[in-house]
C-alpha cells in the first residue's frame, strides 16, 4: 500500500533487515498481535497471543549506537 507523503521523502527502516541477519535476540520486542492498516493508512496494532506481528521496541542510547555500527558495517563495499 503506498500512501502519500507530505515529508517528500521516501524512506525504509534498515532495523528490519539487521534483525533478519541478526535474529532477534538484540532487540526488545512488542508482544504478539494483529494489525490493520485502515484506508488512511494508520497502522493499528492490537495484542493478540495469536497473533503473527511483533514490533520493535526503541532501545537507549548505547543500543542505539551499536546499530548504528552494525548498520554502517552492513553497508560497506568490499
């Protein structure tokens, strides 16, 4: 779904795809649940111990950092 922008940027969040490489053993994560995405594209999440969605939780400053390394190693040429 792609929903305007009022910003004019067009962006993704790489936290995703460190916690893909990584494994989730370095971030703290929501409990399970469901989420809809209405019409007007808010994205709301509801707990659910069925559910199949978790999202990260925002760590402090030196986890921060570390990802920041992480993120800046991923993206180095070889």
């Amino acid at each position: 779904m792609n929903c305007n922008c009022n910003t004019g940027q067009r962006m993704w969040d790489v936290m995703p795809t460190v916690q893909a490489v990584e494994g989730d053993e370095l971030f703290t994560l929501s409990e399970h649940g469901n989420l809809t995405v209405t019409p007007e594209c808010v994205t709301i999440f509801t707990v659910s111990a069925a559910g199949h969605f978790r999202y990260q939780m925002p760590g402090d400053a030196a986890w921060a950092a570390a990802m920041l390394e992480k993120i800046r190693m991923f993206n180095k040429i070889h």
